[in-house]
C-alpha cells in the first residue's frame, strides 16, 4: 500500500468512528422510542412509509401527525428530540471525514517524497 494510500485511510478513519458512533447511538434512541411504544401497547414502525422518511428529514413539524396514536406521538417525539443533534454530529463526522482523509493523503505523500520512502 503506498504512503497516499496509508494516509488517507488513517486520516479518515477518526471521521468514519465518529459517524458509526453517533448512528449507533441514535439506534439505541430508535431502540428506546420503540420500547416506549410497546410499553402503552402499541407497535411503532418508526419509517412504514416514504412520507415518514422525507417528513423526518425535511419536515420535521409533519413527523408527528394528528392521527398517530398516543404511544406512537410519544416515540416520533422520541425520535425528533434527538433529530438535530445528530445531523449536526454527522456533519461534523463528516468535516472531520474530508479534512483527516485528505490531510493525510498530503502527509502520507509529503511523507513518501521528503522522507526517502519507497514503494
């Protein structure tokens, strides 16, 4: 593997364990919502449909609608409380992603040429 090749998985890798991080943790909220619906009976599909997926994402304010039922408005609230936060953790995963991957593409280059290292 060369140098380049060696920095930019190495410097990519931090960005990469950030966002696997913060999916896993939004999971465990996923996991926690569901709960909280099955302890008031009820069995919440969290996205059973296309518009559930885009209102999550685009249209918040839409993601909790009038006819969902008591346990299942209590998980869409679940959801959207932590919504925010991890957008803003997957694109900072995602800045620290680009800058690690190509810092250390420059490194690992810089490093190969100005140290004397060979393929």
């Amino acid at each position: 593997m060369d140098s380049f090749e060696l920095g930019f998985l190495l410097g990519a890798s931090p960005g990469i364990i950030y966002i696997l991080r913060n999916m896993k943790h939004m999971l465990r909220v996923r996991d926690k919502a569901k709960e909280l619906a099955r302890e008031q009976g009820e069995k919440w599909l969290e996205f059973s449909s296309w518009s559930d997926s885009f209102n999550f994402i685009f249209q918040p304010q839409r993601y909790v609608r009038g006819e969902d039922s008591k346990g299942t408005r209590a998980a869409k609230e679940m959801i959207l409380s932590e919504r925010h936060r991890y957008f803003v953790r997957q694109a900072i995963g995602g800045a620290i992603l680009v800058v690690g991957a190509v810092g250390g593409a420059i490194g690992g280059s810089a490093l190969q040429h100005f140290g004397g290292l060979s393929n």
